[in-house]
C-alpha cells in the first residue's frame, strides 16, 4: 500500500502548505482521507494480485509483477487525474 498521500511539493517547486492554522490542517486531514479512500479501489487490486500469487493462481515472476504494478499505476493516474498518489 502507498502511505505518501500529501500532495508533492517537490516536484512543483512549491512549498509546503502553511498548517498553522486549525482550518489549513482540517483541510489536509480531508483531503489525505478523500485520497485514501479514492485508492482504496487500486489497493484492493493490490492486495488481490499478492494472494494470487501466494495461491499459486499468477506467476511468481518479478517481471510480471512490475507489469501489473505499471499498468494499475497507469490506471490509478488516469482514473483519479490529481487525485492520484505518488511514491
């Protein structure tokens, strides 16, 4: 699962958000929720490829792994735009 849910100030050169102010920090707490709960659908897809793999159901192949891993990245960004998280 990813746990970086804040948006990247790193790679818009911005800095990071003011959370001084009890109305800016609600704000991130709602918007890491919203994007928790946004992925959760792409976790799920996860979680469901490792037990298949465990069950013997999919190859054990990292190769195979890093092009299910791509793909539902890819899908992810698509799906949820700026929404989506990065690692």
């Amino acid at each position: 699962m990813y746990n970086d849910v804040t948006p990247s100030a790193q790679r818009t050169g911005l800095s990071a958000p003011d959370t001084s102010s009890p109305i800016a920090a609600s704000v991130l707490d709602v918007t890491s929720i919203a994007m928790n709960v946004l992925g959760l659908p792409f976790d799920v897809a996860r979680a469901q490829y490792a037990c298949a793999v465990q069950l013997g159901l999919v190859e054990r192949s990292m190769l195979a792994s890093r092009n299910f891993s791509r793909i539902l990245s890819a899908l992810e960004r698509l799906a949820l735009g700026p929404w989506a998280r990065h690692v």
